[in-house]
C-alpha cells in the first residue's frame, strides 16, 4: 500500500441537475482511481455549494433526498443555502466560510439571450428572466418563444424545447387552415439525473426510482442522442467508452 496524499478540493457551484451529476462523477472517480492505484489515504474532497435551501429544486423532495444520500456516500460535501462571494486564485470565498480550492467549476445556471431584457417594450420578463408567454406560447399574435426562452414551468429541458417546437408547427397550421388552435403545451417530461456512477434517480410524475435501473435507462437515452447527432457508429464508440475512467497509468502502468 503507497502512501500517496492527494491534497485537492474540487468545488462545484450550483446543485441542479448539471451540478449534481458532475459531483457524483469526480466523487465516484476519485474512489474508484485511489482503490485502482491503492492509494492508502486520500484528502481529496468535492464540495457542491448551492444558493437555495435544497440539492435539485426542480425535482421533488422526495428524489433530492436520495441524491444527497448517494452524494454523501461517495464523499461529497453538499452546502446548501450557501452563497458563492468572491473567489481568489486559491480559495472560494462564500457566505459560510472558505474552501481552498484550485478547481471552481461553475454550474449555477445560464441566462436568457440579453436580446429579450434589451427589448423590454415588446418583451415581459419573469423574475428568473424569462419571457412571458400565452397559451399560445405568443408574445404578439406574430411573435412565439419557446423552449429554454420562454417562462413554463417545464423550460431549461431538452425535451421541453422539443415539445414546444412541435406545438408551435401545429398552432401554425391550425391557424392556416383556420381550425381550433392547440393549447396544451405543458407536458411533465421525466427526468433522469446520474449522481455518481452506475447510480441514477429517475422522476415522472408522482413516481421515483434511484439505483442501478435509471442509470441504465439514462444510458440507453443518451445512446439516442449521440446517435441523432453524429450516427449509429460514432455513437456507439462514443457510448461504449462512457465508462472508461483513465488510460494507462504512467505510474504503475495498470
Ligand atoms: C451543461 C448543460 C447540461 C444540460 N443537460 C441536460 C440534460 O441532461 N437533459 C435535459 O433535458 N436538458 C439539459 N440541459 C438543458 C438543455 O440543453 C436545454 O433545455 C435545451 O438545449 C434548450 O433548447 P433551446 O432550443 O431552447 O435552446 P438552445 O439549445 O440553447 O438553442 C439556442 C440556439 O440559439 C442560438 N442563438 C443564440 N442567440 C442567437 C442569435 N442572436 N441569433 C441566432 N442564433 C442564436 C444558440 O447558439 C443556440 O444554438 C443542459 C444544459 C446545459 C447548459
């Protein structure tokens, strides 16, 4: 056994879905390496900050609770209702003290195209900056937003964007052929967030599962998109070296 000291923290900002999966990521990595190489002792630890008082505040309490568990066992330290106030070269200064740190990586969201808040006289934003809409997902008569843009309860999902595009093309011609225009363009879509590897909480409405389970079935979606950008062959040299952790190392050669 070495006696090799990994002294680093990794600090991630921001517990959605994005942040969450990276924490999961780098804390099953760095258990996985130093059991590969074993390394006997190991200071190395994730932090994932969060603003808000709970990990994944767009997922149900239920399904959160079951990350953070996972999390907690990989080693992740979870800081909720925790504000991120200045960073130097080496720490991470935030509202509950500072974490030295090297590596930020920031996942605390994106922000709508600037577009929308400069053309405030056509645009009504939300508190989160997004673009009222109607049932229409119009603006003016003339005028959609959709997708990440617009102000639904489901925006800021893939499969949001998609179903939104699909409503507008059919408001379109029901409105050219003069038929009753579509208004339903809510739709819960279920969300599958991988917190660590071969571990994955899968939520669609009222029903959560976590485990084994959802991380497979996360696989096989994300196979499908690989697949409808870059094609069959490419995808599944893409997907089947997913859970390649490291190539030869030049240390022990394993
Ligand atoms: C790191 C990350 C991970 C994510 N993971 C997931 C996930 O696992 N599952 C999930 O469902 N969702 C995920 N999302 C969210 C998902 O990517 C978005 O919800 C989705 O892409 C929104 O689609 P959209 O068409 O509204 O916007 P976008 O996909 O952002 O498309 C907008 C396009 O408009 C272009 N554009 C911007 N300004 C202009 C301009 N002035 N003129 C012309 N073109 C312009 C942009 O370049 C972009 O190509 C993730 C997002 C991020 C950032």
């Amino acid at each position: 056994m070495k006696h090799i000291v990994i002294a680093h923290n990794y600090v991630i900002v921001g517990a959605g879905p994005t942040g969450v999966e990276l924490a999961g990521s780098i804390g099953s990595y760095l258990k996985h390496i130093t059991k590969l190489h074993h390394v006997s002792s190991v200071n190395a630890r994730v932090h994932l900050v969060e603003a808000g008082p709970r990990i994944l505040s767009q997922m149900s309490n239920r399904a959160a609770n079951k990350v953070a568990k996972n999390l907690s066992k990989l080693g992740v330290i979870v800081h909720t209702s925790t504000q991120v106030q200045a960073e130097t070269l080496n720490t991470l200064r935030t509202s509950i003290g500072s974490i030295k740190t090297n590596t930020v990586i920031w996942t605390a969201g994106t922000q709508n195209n600037e577009f929308f808040s400069n053309n405030k006289s056509v645009f009504s934003l939300d508190k989160r900056g997004k673009v009222v809409v109607d049932k229409h997902l119009c603006v003016t008569p003339t005028l959609y937003v959709c997708g990440d843009n617009a102000s639904t309860k489901f925006s800021g999902l893939a499969l949001t964007a998609v179903w939104h595009a699909d409503f507008i093309a059919k408001d379109i011609v029901a409105r050219i052929h003069h038929k009753n225009r579509p208004t339903k363009y809510e739709r819960a879509p279920a969300q599958v967030v991988p917190a660590g590897r071969a571990w994955a909480v899968f939520q669609y409405r009222g029903i959560v599962m976590s485990g084994r389970l959802p991380s497979v079935i996360r696989r096989v979606a994300d196979f499908v998109g690989y697949r409808d950008i870059v094609g069959t062959l490419k995808a599944l040299t893409i997907w089947s070296n997913g859970d390649t952790t490291e190539e030869v190392c030049n240390t022990c050669r394993r």
